[in-house]
C-alpha cells in the first residue's frame, strides 16, 4: 500500500468517529426522589391515587383532568404551574400496586425546560409509615447539540428534581396533616 493510499486510510478512520460524535444527539436524563411518611401505605394511597386530583403538590396552581384513572379511557390532565400549563397523559394504572405511570403530551419549554418526560409515581410500605418514590426520565428542552443553558439537560434534570421535591414535600405534609 502505498503512503496516500494509508494516510487516506488514516484519515477515514479517524474522521468516521468525529463525526459519530458530533452527530450525537440529547442523552436521556433521570430524577428520582423518594420521600418517607409517617402513614400507613393506604392512607398515602389514598391522597395520591386518583391522577386528575394533584392539590397535594404546591407547584400546580390548577389541574383539569378527563379519563378517570383509566389510561384505556385516554385519561389526561392539564397541570398549572407558575410558568405555564403542561398536558399529562395516564399509561398505567395499578390501584393494588398503589403506583401508576404518565408521560408528557404537550410541552411547555417556558414551564418546564424538557421536551418530553415520562413518569412513574408509587407508593410501598416502609417501617412503621410509608415510602413514595418519584421517577422521571425526560429530555431536555432543546434538543439540538449545543442548547442554550436553560435549556441543557443540567436545567432540565434541576427543574425535574426541584418540581418533584416540592410536590413529594406536599404529600407528606398533607398526609401527616402539616399544611
């Protein structure tokens, strides 16, 4: 082989991994928070189960739901945030699991920095009360190779976190009685 023959070998070699790289696209984010309560399993349940009613989270002002808890029946919700409404679709629903799963229909980047999550939300028993586990997988806002910072996936995994904190820090205190 001759000297051109193996730089360009070389040369194709290098760049078929560079633009593998700069080809790549938003990398799937995660949240997960878990809070304890001091309630039996039930009680917590019964605060939480019913997807159209979310009073027990401060971050949404309003929530107007259609479907019931039946994903088969298109169960949905529109949340109000501060910043602006989002639209939730119900995907799984298990009453006796205490735990039920939903996803994002319709973003709103200025209400919440991602372009699509999906989540699930249960509650187990743990010790003399209950534990409930909140998980998010989501994309941030832009999805394009270089975002703008608030919308990279370091805002979208902090806006997820701080909504999922607060909510879980309202369903204690509803639930133990403190709000």
């Amino acid at each position: 082989m001759t000297f051109i023959a193996r730089a360009i070998c070389a040369l194709v070699f290098l760049a078929v991994p560079a633009a593998t790289v700069l080809a790549h696209g938003p990398t799937p984010q995660k949240a997960e928070e878990k809070i304890a309560i001091a309630a039996p399993p039930a009680k917590v349940w019964e605060a939480l189960k019913s997807f159209g009613d979310v009073s027990w989270n401060p971050a949404i002002t309003k929530a107007e739901a259609t479907g019931g808890n039946d994903p088969a029946a298109g169960a949905s919700r529109t949340i109000t945030l501060k910043t602006g409404n989002l639209v939730e679709g119900l995907d799984e629903y298990n009453d006796k699991e205490m735990s039920y799963g939903y996803r994002l229909s319709t973003e709103n980047l200025e209400a919440l920095p991602v372009s699509f999550y999906s989540a699930t939300i249960a509650v187990t028993p743990a010790g003399d009360g209950s534990e409930v586990t909140w998980i998010g997988r989501f994309y941030r806002g832009d999805t394009s190779n270089f975002p703008p910072d608030n919308l990279n996936d370091e805002a979208a995994v902090k806006a997820m976190t701080e909504f999922m904190q607060e909510g879980l820090k309202g369903l204690k205190a509803k639930v133990e009685g403190k709000s």
